[in-house]
C-alpha cells in the first residue's frame, strides 16, 4: 500500500523536491467570511490561498490540466483548493472530479475546505475518488472562534459572533470524524493569529489527532489588503513565534513545514510556480512536449531518486549532544540551492546537527533586486534588506547561489556567515555546518565565503 504522502508535495516534505501539484480553481462562492480574508481575483504580486487570476469552469480545468501534463510531466495532485470553498460550489467541485477521473486516471485528487459541509458531502469525496482533505482549523473553542470569523452562512441564514465559531467548529470536528470513517488522509491547516488563537493552537493539534487527522499545517497570518483584521490593526506573526507554536504541536502531530500558502491557481513544484510568473509575459521558450508513456518514465524515475534519499536519511543515526547549526537556504525548488540572494522570495530554514537535517519552516520575503519597490529607489531597497535581515537573525548561515555586497554587508552586521555555492541543498547543508563550526564559529562568523 502507498504511503499516505506518496507523490504529494504538500503532504511529504521529501517529495515537495520531486513533484508538482496543481489548483484549479472552479469554486468561486465562500460560506464563511475569516477575518483575516479579502478575496481579490486578480493581483498577480500576491500569493495566499483565495486569490486567482480567473475562476474557470469544469470543462476548462481538465482542459488546461491535460495541457499542463504535457509539459510538466511530475505533475502528480489536482487539487480544488477556491478561490471559495470548494464545498460551498459541490456542483463545479465534483464535476471537477469525475471529469479527472474519466480523463486522467492515476492522479491523486484532493480538497481543502474550512469543513462547514464536509461530513454532509463525506459520500460524495469517498465516490469522486479524493484521497486527501485538508480542512482549516483555526480554533476548537468557540470563545476563541468568535475573534477570527465574521460571519458564517448555512441554509440561508446568516450565523455571527459565538454562534457562528460554534457552528463551524461543530461541522469541522464532525467532518475530520467522517473522514477518518472513510479512510480519507486528514491534513489540518491551522492559520497563527498572534494574541488571538497561538496559544490555543496546542489544544487545536490534540483534537484533531483525537478526530484521526495525521499533520498538521501551522501557517502564519497574512493580512490582507482590506480585510477586517487589517482595518483593526491585528499583526503578523513573527518567525520565531510561528517556529514556537509548532514545536509545540509537533509533541502531539507531525508538523507540515514546507508549506507555500499557495494561491487557489497555483501550478508547478512548490515554490517555483509558473500560472502567476507566467501571467502577462511573454514566453519564446519552446517547451518539451512529453507522451504518457514518457511521463510514466519521468515518474518512475523520479520515484527512485525519491527512494534513495529515503534510504540514506533512515540510514543517519543522529548523535547526541551535536551542535546545531541554523541555515537560510535561498532556493527556486527542485532541492537545490539556485538563487541568487537579491531575487530569492523565499528561504528555506534548516537546523541541521551531526549528519542530520531538519527543515524548520519556509520565510517569505520581497525579493531584494524584483521586488515592488524600485531597485532605483535606495530607501525602498534598503528597507527590504532591513526586513530581509531581521527576518533571518536567529540563523547563523546563509546559502545562495550569489550575493551583492550591500546585503552581504547588512548580514555580516547580524552575525550571519554567507557562503555562495549550487548544488543540491542536503549535500551543502552538511557542508556549510562543518565549515561554520571549524572555521567561522571559532572567529565569531561575520564573513562571506564564495
């Protein structure tokens, strides 16, 4: 039997490196409003679950999904993730589904909804063929749900305050319930407020592991332009506090750490997606155009390599009392360090010890060098590096595949050793950690190595 992750980039952290997922987005109407949300449909500089280019229909999804196998043959998950909840649009969302299955068989299918009518359509994902659900979770008690939802619609009546978080709480535990009856892997995402529901995030992780749900997704909030909580002045949470809660939790779940908080038309490897960089540009590249059989072949190919790095990471026996060091990785995917500092948008965070790894979490930034501000304007960029920089203080290495030297500079200021190399980001992890022990530890860091 496969395992519950196997080929699924959001649900294994190995396979993120190998395989793609795609969103179509066919389910535009919401049943709930979250505080935090204002789902706007075309902002190509945004990327958080809710926003999409354009709603398509049925027909069209599996259109461009058998286009976009063509040419991205570790396409692997089809997902329906919005710009609504797929369960508020069960027509669109299911005809999604048996349209896929006639189509395209083989491919795992899968759902994200906030679960305020998940136990009432459990038959009907059992019959679609999903496999997968995740289900957001922002509270299991309602007097901590009243401060995160503004309102939640159920057969025609408005529910607001503590009626509405009891409501949705009710209908979300009895779903997970209903999917573990069914045999549906459960992922949990659960959104950090600060001040409002990280505390509670703990007594969230036991319920669902209670419920049969099998990781959990702890994701920091990102405020929305225009949305209630951004009117009321609620805060994003800092990095160390998100790593906090989730340490927490993972005493009681597995923590999903390489989550993207992807757009609900998000397609291609985590992070590296192509449907909002593709958006408006135009592209000479001739793309290779693959057969199924040579898509079979790039799975399987792709399935060994997956397989030996299995193999080797179990064949690691951690040793005790070694010294951890914590690096930034700047990375376009495919497992590898590949980006360049100033157009990075995101790094990852390991802690790695010994000959072991461990992958903290995923830091979104605005690139330095591409970002919104102007690379002209001095007090724009400096900003983003200032920001940039804070956001990496608690690390000691930074790997990329290049640096200028105003930023090299403003890291060097925060402790922070930056070592230029490419190659797969294992290997240089390893590598980077002797280095900064034997040479740089021991003369206080502050230096970039190329």
């Amino acid at each position: 039997m496969e395992p519950i992750g196997f080929r699924h980039p959001c649900y294994d952290e190995d396979a993120h490196h190998y395989f793609a997922r795609m969103h179509v987005a066919v389910a535009p109407a919401c049943n709930i409003r979250c505080k935090y949300c204002n789902r706007k449909y075309d902002c190509v500089s945004e990327s958080r679950p809710g926003v999409v280019s354009k709603v398509m229909t049925p027909e069209e999804a599996c259109v461009k999904v058998e286009e976009t196998l063509q040419t991205l043959p570790q396409l692997t998950v089809i997902g329906v993730a919005g710009p609504g909840d797929p369960l508020a649009n069960p027509e669109a969302t299911f005809k999604t589904f048996r349209l896929l299955n006639e189509q395209t068989p083989g491919l795992h299918l899968c759902l994200s909804t906030n679960g305020l009518r998940l136990a009432e359509f459990a038959d009907e994902i059992v019959a679609a063929g999903i496999k997968h659900v995740t289900v957001t979770v922002n509270a299991v008690d309602p007097q901590v749900g009243q401060h995160i939802y503004d309102w939640v619609a159920d057969k025609g009546k408005i529910y607001r305050g503590l009626a509405a978080a009891e409501l949705l709480i009710a209908r979300q535990l009895e779903g997970i319930a209903a999917m573990k009856e069914r045999g549906i892997g459960c992922k949990i995402n659960s959104v950090l407020i600060p001040d409002i529901n990280d505390s509670h995030l703990p007594e969230v992780a036991a319920k669902v592991k209670e419920l049969g749900a099998f990781t959990h997704n702890i994701m920091p909030l990102i405020i929305s332009p225009g949305s209630p909580y951004e009117k009321e002045g609620v805060k994003e949470p800092s990095p160390l506090r998100v790593l906090d809660i989730q340490e927490q939790c993972s005493q009681l779940l597995p923590i999903m750490r390489h989550c993207r908080q992807c757009r609900a038309d998000a397609v291609g490897m985590l992070g590296e997606d192509t449907s909002v960089a593709d958006k408006g540009k135009c592209s000479t590249a001739v793309k290779r155009v693959f057969t199924r059989e040579q898509r079979e072949e790039k799975l399987k190919e792709l399935d060994s390599i997956l397989e030996s790095k299995r193999k080797a990471k179990a064949a690691i026996i951690p040793r005790a009392g070694a010294a951890t060091v914590r690096i930034a990785v700047a990375t376009r995917g495919g497992g590898k360090v590949n980006a360049h500092f100033g157009h990075a948008k995101e790094f990852l965070i390991y802690e790695v010890a010994g000959k072991t790894t461990r992958l903290l979490g995923v830091r979104k930034v605005q690139a330095y060098c591409n970002g919104t501000a102007e690379c002209t304007s001095p007090g724009g960029k400096q900003k983003i590096l200032d920001d940039t920089a804070a956001m990496l203080a608690d690390c000691q290495v930074l790997l990329c595949s290049g640096i200028g030297e105003s930023p090299s500079l403003k890291l060097k200021e925060k402790g922070i050793v930056t070592l230029t190399r490419k190659g797969e980001i294992e290997e240089l992890l390893l590598e980077s950690a002797r280095f900064y022990l034997y040479f740089a530890g021991s003369c206080g860091g502050a230096t970039t190595v190329s």
